[in-house]
C-alpha cells in the first residue's frame, strides 16, 4: 500500500511538460470487399442547342455559256433534313447535282434540325441564250395562217371582215362562230356587231390543234383608239412543261395588258408563258377613246 501511493504521489508531482500524449485518429471501417468502387460525382453535361453545319455548298462554275451544265456540290453535318432551291427540293446530306439552267440563277442550300437552320447560296451567271427549238409536231395540224383583215372595225359602219386561214396536216377544220366546215385553206366574210374572238380548229387522227384572232368593234373614230399592229407566239403547240415567247407591238395605248396570269405589260415586248393546258391569251390595249384586243392560242400536248 505504501509503495503504490508513493507512486501516486509521484505523478502528481511530475511536471505537465513532461508528459507526452498521443491522440491517434480515428480509423476508417474496413470497406466491403464486395461493393462496387464509387466513381466521383461530375455535374451534369450541359444540353447545347446546335444548328446544322454546312461544311461546303459549291459549283463547278460560277458563270457558263447557255445550254452548258454546271454541277453543284455540298456536304452538311448535323442536318434532319437537306433542300435546294430553286427547283430541285430535299437531297441527301452528302453528294452532286449536275444542272443546265437556261437563265443566271442563284440557288440556295438550306440545313435544318430541331435547333434552327443554316443557309448558303451559290450564283450561276448563263452568258447568252439557248436558241428556240419547235418541238417535234406529234403528226398534229399545223395552222400556218389565220388571221382578220381588218382587225379594228366600227359599230353600224357595215364593214367587212375577211378571215383567212390555211391548216396543213388536217382532214377536218371549223371556225366558231359560224363556220363549220371549210376546206383547208380558204377565206370567208364575217360581219361581228361586237368585238369577237374567232377560234379555229383543226383536227387529225392525230389530235387536234387550235388557232384564234379578235375582231374590235369599236364605237369610237379608229384614229385615236389605241392600235395593236401585232400579238403573236414564237411556237403555237408546246409539251407540258415548256415555254412560249409572245411577242406583241401597240400604239397610242395608255393601257397594255394580257390576261390568263401575265398582267400589266409595256406598250412593246415579249415574255414567257408555260401553260399546263391550250390556253388563249388575249391582249388589251385601252386608252381614254377606246381600247383594242386580240388573241393568240398556245397548243399543250
């Protein structure tokens, strides 16, 4: 008992400098061998919105003579779909088009997906024009004259009018109004009391072709009503899908206009149609004293 509390009394009297106390920390638990090791957490990727990439749109040539061919080509990246314009539509996201335009043209490539599109343009200059070719005849008539002389006539003056005509190629042809059945070449004398479309048509086994003038009857003096000296079509049958030049010449008209979709057009020119079906068209020619028509017809077979 004495010896252990003189040991006692002995700690007590021992400095706290002297002493060393070590604090361990405290140890992780063993991990479970058989649990899957834990990957770091990473935040979320962020969602981007991404528009097509448009990595070429080009052309073999950016200007060539008329009836020459150019070839386009591109490639887009991260497109749903893939257009051109004008005229070709949807194509694929990679590839080569080879076109003929008749005129210069700008064609436009355009890329889309969900997120927006993206654009690119190419411009092709045609130096020159592709000359005229009449289409093969299909064994059809062939109108080679008809016409009214004169055209322009006024009300209550009794003035005769002489239609002529000549039809290659038919076995069977009328005019309406009022002749039925004529040989194919000839003339006849009409008197209209009111202005007059007078249609010509021709038939074959072939099928049939048509042809048309106008007769004015005006109540005004012909000197100061406008004048048209000529309407006419370079190719008078066309197949669906072509063009037709008409060509026309006035005078002293304040007003020029041809109907079926063409519009207000000047005193003197040329523009092209391309009807889907026979298609008369007919031009107006007006001023404050009166106003002048004729018509001419463009064969679609």
């Amino acid at each position: 008992m004495k010896k252990a509390a003189f040991i006692t009394l002995l700690i007590m009297l021992t400095p706290l400098s002297c002493l060393q106390v070590t604090i361990a920390p405290p140890t992780a638990p063993n991990p479970d061998p058989t649990s899957p090791a834990q990957e770091p957490a990473t935040p979320p990727a962020q969602n981007k919105s991404l528009t097509p990439f448009i990595v070429s749109f080009d052309a073999s040539a950016y200007e060539i003579d008329a009836g020459a061919a150019v070839t386009l080509s591109w490639e887009v990246t991260g497109a749903d779909t893939v257009s051109i314009d004008p005229g070709v539509g949807t194509v694929p996201f990679k590839g080569t088009l080879t076109l003929t335009p008749r005129t210069t043209a700008t064609y436009l490539l355009t890329a889309r997906n969900s997120h927006g599109s993206s654009t690119s343009r190419i411009q092709v200059n045609v130096k020159g024009t592709i000359p005229e070719t009449k289409p093969a005849s299909f064994n059809l008539p062939e109108v080679v004259e008809f016409r009214a002389e004169p055209a322009n006539i006024i009300f209550d003056t009794e003035k005769e009018v002489i239609l002529t005509w000549e039809v290659r190629n038919g076995f069977d042809v009328a005019i309406d109004p009022g002749l039925r059945i004529i040989p194919p070449k000839g003339s006849a004398i009409v008197k209209p009391t009111f202005t007059t479309t007078y249609k010509l048509t021709a038939i074959n086994d072939q099928g049939s072709i048509i042809a048309a003038t106008t007769v004015t009857v005006s109540g005004a003096n012909l000197d100061e009503a406008p004048v048209i000296e000529f309407l006419t079509v370079d190719r008078y049958v066309i197949k669906k899908g072509e063009t037709a030049v008409l060509s026309w010449k006035t005078r002293e008209a304040s007003s020029v206009s041809i109907d079926k979709g063409v519009g207000i057009v000047s005193g003197e020119g040329t523009t092209r149609v391309s009807p889907t079906e026979t298609t008369i068209y007919m031009l107006t020619a007006t001023n404050p004293r009166g106003a002048q028509f004729q018509t001419v017809a463009v064969n679609v077979k």
